[in-house]
C-alpha cells in the first residue's frame, strides 16, 4: 500500500508580513531559543553586530517560517501564562482595596479572547486587553459611585450595601485618606445606632464621590485611547461608545 505524501504547508505572503510584522513588535524581549533560532537563519553572514540578526523572511524555506511562527506562538502562549499570575497578584491587592475583579474578567477576556482568535498583531491584542482592563475598572467604580447615589429602588438592592458588609469600594477608600473617624466607624461594624448614616455622610463629605467619578474617567479615557491601534470604523465606534454608555451613568 502505498503511502500519501504529506500535505506541504505553504505559507501566504499575507502570513509572511504578519510573521515580520509580529517579530518586530517583539523585538528587545524574544526569549533565547528563539534568537539563537533567528541567528541560524540569518543572512548577515557574520557581518554584522554580535546582537544584530538580519533575516529576509522572503528566502526562509516555508518549513523555517512554520517552524518560527510555532516559536513564538508557544512564547506568546507562556507570556500570557505568566501575564495571568501577575494580574492574580495585582487582582489580589485591588480587591484588598475594594475594587472588584468581577467586574473586569468579562472584558478583559472577551476583548483579548476575540484578538487572539483573530490572529491580530501582538501589539493590538495588548491594546485590546488595556481596553478591557480599563473599562472593566471604570464600570466597577462607577458602580460603587452608584452605591451611594441610588437608591434601593434604583439599585434593585439595598442603597450602600458594599459600605454596610464592611466592602472598601473607591468612594471610601478615598474618604478614608481624609476622615480618620470613617476607619473607627467602618472597624467597629456600625455597632452603634445611625453609625452606617454617619459614615455614608462622611464618604460624601470628604469627596469620596467625586474623587472616584475622576478615577472612572481617568480609566474610560485610557479604554478609549487604547482603541487607537484599532482603523476608524463602525466597530471602534461601537467600542467607544460602551465607555461613554458606563460614565453616562454617573452624569
């Protein structure tokens, strides 16, 4: 019986220009297989700096070029691995202050997520996930905003429910840099009649609120600055337009 061939794998001049355009991007941080990878292929004949490598991707063999784009799929795939661990760590320390990572996860992962499967360029899947991150931390203060400025009606929950379970969400945590007596009262789980008042009272005295409307819209204006990797269209328009829906909620 005869065996088939294997299929030849031939890569596009379109997958080409993505592969340059990817290894550009990354240029400064690529691991050392990966350069000692790139040195082998190199065209400079020993002419040039020892960390110079000059590559003509045009005369790789299409086996080189799949073996490459392997290369730095599986580094990508192991930055993000170790990118995850450090966010955890950084979720760890936010939530310790108030700010909930529940908020953020879905766009985070949705905008990174739908990039990656796109096979965009690195550059503008790290854009991509400094919008969902943004927008995320936006959408989660300007819901504690709420917490102080709705009512249970509004809410569908009781008004400064975060507050009352002893949550340091950002209206408070920036209270709290100028109202010592806030901390006792938050310390002593409003043990006393008309404490919780109180303490809602001075979170709004000291400019708690309006210090975190800035921080929401410190953090929308980042969102919408990260789309600029994007083309002008209809879906960047539609992108824009979720950040100003969420800081529309607290006008």
């Amino acid at each position: 019986m005869v065996k088939p061939k294997p299929i030849r794998q031939i890569m596009t001049d379109r997958e080409k220009h993505k592969l340059s355009s990817e290894l550009e991007s990354l240029l400064g941080e690529l691991p050392e297989n990966i350069v000692d990878f790139l040195k082998e292929q190199s065209s400079s004949d020993g002419q040039m700096g020892e960390d110079e490598i000059e590559i003509d991707i045009d005369a790789l063999s299409h086996e080189t070029l799949y073996k490459l784009h392997k290369l730095l799929d599986d580094y990508l795939l192991e930055k993000q691995k170790n990118q995850a661990k450090a966010e955890s760590c950084e979720m760890e320390l936010l939530n310790e202050s108030g700010l909930s990572n529940s908020s953020m996860q879905p766009y985070k992962a949705s905008t990174k997520g739908a990039v990656i499967f796109s096979r965009a360029d690195h550059s503008v899947t790290e854009q991509m996930y400094e919008y969902g991150k943004n927008l995320g931390l936006s959408f989660q203060v300007v819901d504690d905003i709420l917490d102080f400025t709705q009512s249970a009606e509004q809410l569908g929950k009781l008004a400064s429910s975060d507050l009352a379970k002893g949550n340091l969400t950002a209206p408070v945590i920036f209270a709290l840099e100028k109202e010592p007596k806030l901390r006792d009262i938050i310390e002593s789980e409003f043990c006393e009649t008309g404490s919780l008042n109180e303490a809602i009272e001075l979170v709004k005295q000291c400019g708690g609120i309006e210090r975190a409307q800035k921080l929401a819209k410190e953090k929308a204006d980042i969102a919408i600055k990260s789309l600029q990797c994007l083309p002008q269209s209809d879906f960047r328009l539609g992108l824009e337009d979720m950040v100003m829906f969420n800081l529309e909620r607290i006008d």
